[in-house]
C-alpha cells in the first residue's frame, strides 16, 4: 500500500511534505475548535433553570480577527500547494516520452521505438518520462499512487503526466475515472528497472537464467494483458464473448447465417476486424479492434494459444 | 377547505383528496417529508449492499456490473429524490411562512404543483433505474459523465428527463420561497429580525433558481446527442466530454451548498434556544450564507483539476475553492462561541447540532488538502473525496436534518418522542457513521480509487472496517425512525412551545391551525433575545 513513499520520486515527496504540514494544520484545527465546543458544552451545562447567561450578541473585533487569519492561512497553502504542483505538471526537456492509450478495460504503451506494450509500462529508473495520453473510447484516468501523480485520460484529446522514478520495483497503475464494468479491473504494473535491464528489455532479451517462452505462453500471457480474458474465458463459461476452451477447428454460426470452421485466418480476422463474422448472440457488447496494438508475431502466438485450449 | 374553522389544526383532515389536493404549505411540507425519507432509506438500503459487496475483495453478493448499478442507484436516489428538495422542500415549506409569520407561500398552488412535479420526476428516475428488465438498469453513475452516458445502452434519456423535470421543482420552489421572504414579513420582521434558518433558505433558494437551468440544459443537450446524434460531447461527433464535466459541475457544486446551507440555518436555530443566549455573530453568519451562495459559483473547476483542464484554469479554481473556506470558518466559531457563558440542555436536537458543528469541521478542513493543488492531483477521484463528501452531506446535511426533525417535531406533530432512545439512537448514528468513513479517508489517502468494485487485499482491513460501521451506521437510521414513528402513536402530547423559544412558529399552538395565526403578529424585536442578563 502506498504509504511511505519518500524516495520513490521527487515529485511524490515533497507532495507527502505538503500533505503532512496539512494533517498537522487540520488536526490543530480539529482539536482547537472541538476542544472549546465540548469545553463549553461540559462548562456551561445547565444546573438551574435560572442559570444567567451573558448577552454576548457579536464582536466587530473578534469577527474581523477570525476572517482574516483564515483568510491568510488559506493564502499560505494555496501558494505552498502551487509551488509543488507547478513542478509536477513541467516535464523536464529530456524526458523520455511514452504514449500511453486507454480503453475499455486497458492499457497500452507505445515507446519510442515503435514497440507497444499492455498493462505493463517498464521504464528506466532516474529518468524523467512524460506519458502523452489519449482514450480510445469513454473518460480515463492514469494514476500512479506511489507517484502521487495522476491525470485524465480522454478521447480526442492529449493530457500528459510526467514522473521520474528514483528506486526500483514494481508500482501500481490505477483508472480512477469511473469508465464501465471492469472498471476496477483496469490496473496496470509499472516496472521501474534499472540501466543494464533497461538495455535488455529494449533488445527483447530474456532476462538471465530465464528460459524463452514457448508460443502457447506467450499467447497467455497476450490473452492477460491485452484484457482478452475480461470477456473470453478459457474454462467454456461465457462472460462476455465465446469462450475459446474447444473452438478451434469446431463450426461456428454467425450472425449474418453464415458458417464457418474456426481456423487461423478466422482468429486474425477477429481480432482485427472484430464486427466482420460476430458469433450468433453476441451482439450486446462489440469488441474492439487490436489492429495496430497485436502484431502479426503476436496474433500466430493468440492462435496457439487458443488451439492449445481443446 | 372553505369550511376550515380558525382553530382546526392542519393535521385533522383526512384523506387523500385533502391532503394531494392541498395547498396549504404545512401539509406539503409533509408530504415532502414523507417522500424523501422514503428515498433516504431506499438509497441507504443500497449503500448497505454497496458495502456488503466491498466487505472483502472480490465478489461477495454482486457481479461488476450489478456493483455499478447499486451505487449509481445510491448516488442518483441520494442526490436526486432526497437531499437536493431535502431541508428547504421539508423543513423550509413548513416553517417559512410560520417563521416570518405568513399565513402561507407566496404562490400556494405553485408550491402544490412544484410537489406534483417532483412526484412526475420521480417517476422518471424510478423507471430508469429499477423500472426495465436488470440488463437496462442505469450504471453511468449519478454524474452521467459523457461519453459514457452517450454510449451506454441503459436507461440514461429517462433519468435525464427526470432530473430535468426534477429542476423544475426545485426552480419554482426556491422561486416561492425567495418572493415569499421579500413581500410576506410580518409587520416589523426586518431583514435583520429575520431568522437565520429563513437567511439560510433565501441562500440556498438563489442557487436554486440560478444554477439549475443550467443542469436543465445540459441534460437537454445530453438527450439531443443520444437521439438525434447532434455532437456536443462525443468526440467522434465532434463534440467535446470536457464541456460535459464543466457544465455539469456548474450546477453541481452550487447545488451541495443548496443542500448544506439549509443544515447550517437549522444548526442556527438550535444553539441558542438550547444555549439560552442570543446567537453569537447574527449578521456574519446570515451574509456569510450569501457569501457561501456567491462564490459557489465559482468554483465547480476544481471537480476538473486532473481532468485536462489548462494550467492556468487549475491555478485560479484553486484559489477561488479556498475562498469557500473563509465564511465556512467564520460560521464555524460564530456557533462555537454562542455556547460560551450559555446555560446549555443537551437534549437531542442540541446533541444533534453539536454533532453537525464537531463532523462538518471534520467535512471542511479535509476539504484543504483538496482544494490544494498539488496534494488534490494524489487525492482525486478516490476515497478522500468520497468520506469528504460524506461527512458535508451526511456529517452535515442529514444530521441538521435530524437535528431540525427532532427540535420542531413536537411543533409539525403535537407529539412527543422519547427522549432516550433518540439519545441511544444518536450515539449508534454517530459512533457508526465515523466508523463507515473514517477509515475511507485512510483508503483515499492510500491510493484506493473510487467506484471499484474490486480491489487490491491490501486494501481489505480497510473496507472491511468501513463496511462493519455502515452496518451500524443504517442500523442507527431504523432505530432513530422507528423512535420518531413510534412517538406520533404512543408519544406524549406535547406543549406549545416545550424549549422555549423566542421564534415566531412557536407562538402557534402544536400542531399549527391550518390558517398559522389569527392575526397576523407583529414583531418587536430580533428573533434570539434569549440572554437573562441584559447588556452584561
């Protein structure tokens, strides 16, 4: 659980600062006025019916007094607050630039290079990255709570958020924008690595000691990350899309009263041009393209995924 | 009711004709009162299974989907049926006129036909959210953010038509309300003479008129696009969702101070007729309301801090939200000090109102590290904002509501409740509603985002706590109903005035005579004259 964050990032450190001087202001606050409330309440109880009370009707000084402390107090943190959050959203020149898009229920990183990546954003560590940010349907939100950072994620539209990690290790990506069922299953991993497994990753290196993943493992883990499994399931239960448990080489019916026996070219032809031959009865909810976001490397890895599910 | 005589009290006719054909302001009220504790425990009866699903990680009664359309059937029940015609459209209708000493509203049957309409708008509601079959019921969340809301298959024109028909109501009540303070006083009850509750309803009845037409229109422009495909806020139509958020929030920020405002007025009455002291700062606190109503309305940016919005917009919301914080403080230590060299009963209004001023500082100093900056950007959108929120409408709204409920209750029904267990009812209320958000400002803190139906188990010890103390959290509302019910059947009769006030709606007998007075009164003096010792 996020909690202690300091030396995770810059940014998210002096956030904590700011947000500790203001638990320290709030609980002062807190315990002044409920100090003198229940004070008074104790004190001041009523023992006789005809206990006197004072005619205290309103202080010019006193109202003056307590309009204007609150009013610079407030003036102090606004500033204090702008200090820190005007740092946050100034991306340093050099800072290595990930596009970052969302949809219903995921996420992909596009790198420099052209290599994309779902749900699992690896970046170097001490080095500023600014996320270009755009969703390719509904509102999302990109949050990073070790990083104290988050911004909206919207169609149509670029945001941005920078970070730069100062420790290793694996950090949660959260949506916090309300975006539809699986909304709350819309998480990610930010992977912070250091420079010699940076280099690795870019060359798509194993890591040491590792053995290379074998088709069908890595179509799993393709069907894991790119949500697949939100609407596929591989136990015959139908979420909500088919199931691929058996459907390889079986007949399918379609909507259009086609039919067909579901072979390699069908399986590529739906992932990317899903709406092409829809299974009879799953019309409620269309699933999205994957053009341009599974490769074709990807797509025979899916395939052997898929018939190793009989 | 031509044949009404002076001294019959509003509450002997029976009937439904006498009642839903009424136009007298009292049995309105009632009415109101009625529907929306109706609602309160509707929409509280789905947090209930909200929390229960959120007991532990995973799936524990409902799917995703189910869990989506419990809490926007909570935030759109909560939002729309109770809390916005809330106090004013309750408390407000009935004491209003028998506060400024009025025979009724300004517009009787403009103020019926308000009720009317809200009754049509409900319908709407109801049908989008329960009324198809399970599949279509809503799940947009009662902020219908676009392009969601213009996408999802569910019932989202008819809850928009609803809340559209729902503003009427609110517009012409809050319209009745502010012709009925300016041209039905008394003879002597000047705008400085006027109670602070009255103050507080003239407030909340600006925002009413000037900020819901823009709700109207938005959800008008929503319905558009979902028809006839017009592009306001879908991008792929050109349009554009962050004018969706901008417009939707410029009605729904103001309207929490329409919610809120009427608690503080009903908190102001209470403390110095259980103080027996005049109420400390009366002009501070009654423009301080107008001040409130002011800048509310420039501040709904900052539900926009992370949402894209330009540097500069970010920078100046933030300073206009802080200065919310200025009349808040000032009506804060106004109350506080009306306590001081008072002779204070706790019974439980007053036990009520003590427990408004001790949660909405909780409410108001947590909403800081939201207004600022670069601690908002952490907090956004998790459950910081959600136990926020919670403590400024339940800590504040619903507890001046029942505060207000349990003070007048002898005045609306000539019964008396009984004392004690109102006490244990608030102590149950009270211990479990901190315990329901207490540890929600923790989970926010810690990075657990809102409107998860799921979530990671380091968050579980967390919400389970949370859920454990909404359970004694609703168990305290049935009891504390249960108890009010209980009194209108085996309850003492009570007198005319059993706390001794100073304010015009308990120089009426209890319950009021259909026509308030038999005169009309004419007032001396301010309403909080209350101390023993004059001038000391």
């Amino acid at each position: 659980m996020p909690i202690d964050v300091s030396g995770i990032s810059e940014i998210g450190t002096r956030v904590d600062q700011v947000q500790m001087a203001l638990i320290w202001l709030m609980a002062f606050c807190f315990i002044a006025c409920n100090a003198v409330l229940i004070y008074f309440m104790l004190r001041y109880r009523r023992k006789s019916a005809n206990q006197p009370t004072a005619d205290l009707r309103g202080s010019h000084f006193i109202e003056t007094v307590w309009t204007l402390i609150p009013t610079i107090v407030v003036i102090i943190i606004f500033f204090y607050g702008i200090n820190v959050w005007s740092d946050m959203r100034t991306p340093p020149e050099d800072s290595y630039q990930i596009n970052v898009k969302a949809r219903q229920w995921s996420w992909s990183f596009e790198y420099p290079d052209g290599r994309v990546e779902a749900t699992e954003m690896v970046v170097p560590v001490d080095t500023p990255i600014k996320l270009n940010m755009v969703s390719e349907d509904v509102l999302h939100s990109f949050f990073l709570p070790h990083f104290r950072v988050k911004e909206d994620v919207v169609p149509s539209q670029y945001t941005y958020l920078w970070f730069e990690a100062k420790k290793t290790g694996d950090y949660h990506i959260f949506c916090t924008e309300y975006c539809g069922k699986d909304h709350s299953a819309m998480l990610g991993n930010l992977k912070v690595v250091d420079e010699e497994a940076w280099q690795r990753w870019l060359r798509n290196e194993p890591e040491p000691g590792q053995a290379p993943l074998s088709p069908e493992q890595r179509g799993e883990k393709l069907w894991e990350k790119w949500g697949c499994k939100g609407c596929h399931s591989t136990d015959g239960s139908v979420v909500l899309g088919p199931s691929f448990k058996g459907i390889y080489g079986k007949e399918e019916h379609f909507e259009s009263g086609e039919s067909l026996v579901i072979d390699d070219n069908y399986i590529r032809e739906s992932i990317y041009s899903p709406q092409a031959k829809i299974v009879k009865g799953f019309t409620n909810q269309l699933m999205p393209s994957f053009q341009g976001q599974l490769k074709e490397d990807d797509i025979s890895d899916v395939i052997a995924f898929i018939k190793s599910l009989q | 009711m031509s044949h009404a005589h002076a001294d019959e009290h509003y509450l002997q006719a029976k009937g439904f004709y006498n009642w839903f054909f009424s136009v007298d302001h009292k049995r309105i009220g009632l009415m109101y009162l009625l529907a929306i504790l109706f609602f309160f425990l509707v929409a509280g009866f789905s947090a209930i299974l909200v929390r229960t699903e959120l007991l532990f990680p995973g799936h524990t009664i409902v799917d995703a989907r189910g869990y989506n359309v419990l809490f926007t059937l909570h935030g759109a029940i909560m939002v729309f049926l109770f809390i916005v015609p809330g106090i004013p459209a309750t408390l407000g209708n009935f004491l209003l006129p028998l506060m400024i000493g009025a025979k009724d509203v300004a517009f009787p049957r403009l103020n019926l036909l308000s009720f009317w309409i809200y009754l049509l708008g409900v319908v709407c509601v109801l049908y989008a959210l329960v009324g198809t079959p399970w599949k279509d019921w809503l799940d947009t969340g009662w902020t219908l953010y676009a392009p969601y809301s213009v996408q999802s298959s569910t019932g989202v024109i008819p809850i928009t038509l609803g809340v559209f028909i729902l503003g009427f109501s609110s517009i012409l009540t809050g319209l009745n309300f502010t012709v009925t303070i300016h041209r039905l006083r008394a003879p002597g009850m000047t705008w400085h003479r006027l109670p602070l509750f009255c103050w507080a309803i003239y407030s909340a009845s600006l925002i009413q008129i000037l900020a819901t037409p823009v709700v109207g229109i938005t959800l008008l422009l929503l319905i558009m696009e979902r028809i006839f495909g017009i592009g306001f806020f879908t991008p792929a139509l050109g349009g554009d969702p962050i004018l969706f958020e901008n417009m939707f929030w410029f009605y729904s920020h103001p309207v929490v101070y329409i919610m809120i405002l009427p608690a503080m007025g009903v908190v102001a009455e209470i403390l110095p007729v259980f103080s027996k002291k005049p109420i400390f700062g009366y002009r501070a606190i009654a423009y301080s309301s107008l001040a409130i109503a002011l800048v509310s309305f420039f501040v709904w940016g900052h539900h926009l801090f992370v949402s894209g919005m330009s540097y500069w917009s970010r920078w100046v919301f933030s300073l206009l939200t802080f200065a919310v914080a200025i009349p808040t403080a000032i009506k804060v230590f106004n109350w506080i000090s009306t306590l001081y060299k008072g002779s204070i009963r706790l019974d439980s209004p007053m036990l009520y109102a003590c427990a408004f001023i001790f949660l909405f500082t909780i409410a108001g100093l947590t909403g800081i590290p939201l207004a600022t900056l670069a601690t908002d950007v952490h907090l956004h959108d998790s459950y910081f904002v959600v136990a926020h929120f919670h403590y400024t409408m339940q800590g504040g709204t619903v507890i001046g509501l029942l505060a207000g409920l349990h003070f007048w209750y002898p005045k609306i029904f000539g019964k008396m409740y009984n004392e004690l267990a109102s006490k244990v009812g608030f102590w149950m209320l009270f211990i479990g509603f901190n315990m329901t958000f207490m540890p929600q400002f923790l989970l926010g803190y810690f990075g657990m985002p809102r409107r998860y139906y799921d979530y990671l188990q380091e968050y579980a010890d967390l919400h389970f706590m949370s859920s454990i103390g909404a359970y004694l959290n609703g168990l305290a509302y049935l009891f504390i109903f249960g108890n009010l019910i209980y009194g209108l059947f085996k309850g003492k009769a009570a007198a005319k005035n059993p706390y001794e006030s100073l304010s015009l709606e308990w120089t009426v007998p209890s319950p009021p005579p259909l026509t308030n007075f038999d005169e009309v009164p004419t007032v001396e003096d301010w309403t909080y004259g209350y101390a023993s010792e004059q001038n000391a």
